[in-house]
C-alpha cells in the first residue's frame, strides 16, 4: 500500500476520534481500540469496526467511508470483508438516508474487488 493510504488513514483516524469526543462522551471507547490481534489487518479496520456500534450517524458514516477507502485501495482481505459486513449490519441501527447510501456504496466497492470472486 502507498504511502498516501496511510496518510489517508491517519486522517480518516483522526476525524474518527474527533467526532467520537464529541459524540455522548464515547471518545474514549476509540482510544483503547488496538487491542492484540493475530490478524494485522483486523487492527487497522477496529476503531472503524466499533464506530458502527453507536447510533451517531456521522460517526458511523465516517466509518463506512473509511471501509470504502480500504476496499478501493486493496486493503482488506478475506477476514476484514467478513469483518466489514458484520459492521454493515450493525450499521443499520441509524436512521439515516445518508448513512444507508453510504452503507450500500461501501457494499458496491466491496463487491467490486476482483479477489472478493475469489474468496467466496
């Protein structure tokens, strides 16, 4: 992955964080969000995974932003789709047309990967 992924991701954190402090005080939920995993790609996709489990709609959005980004550039393997998916559903609890066109276009960009074919 290019060096301008990661500087994408960094800033997609940093509105993440951002938006949770001041979202009913869960700020401190994203902070604690890397925790030990045996599947690096899980720990990258975590905070925006548990963003999708409050019913703050741009949060959430940000989140499914996020996992297009990862999608489009390759960054997501078998594990992490199955991951994102699981967050898309929990992503249903917000009441939001602009959160479920978000929803429906991260599930567009997830379907368009070539290696999703090959996986499933």
């Amino acid at each position: 992955m290019a060096d301008g992924f990661f500087e994408m991701l960094a800033s997609d954190l940093r509105l993440l964080a951002d938006e949770a402090k001041r979202a009913e005080g869960i700020g401190y939920h994203l902070v604690s969000m890397f925790s030990s995993s045996d599947h690096p790609n899980i720990e990258l996709l975590r905070p925006f995974i548990n963003a999708c489990q409050f019913k703050n709609g741009r949060l959430v959005s940000l989140a499914l932003s996020s996992f297009q980004k990862f999608a489009a550039n390759k960054g997501v393997n078998a594990i992490g789709r199955g991951e994102i998916i699981s967050a898309l559903s929990l992503s249903e609890k917000v009441k939001d047309e602009t959160t479920a066109l978000r929803a429906l276009q991260t599930v567009l960009t997830l379907m368009q990967d070539p290696t999703y074919c090959d996986d499933e």
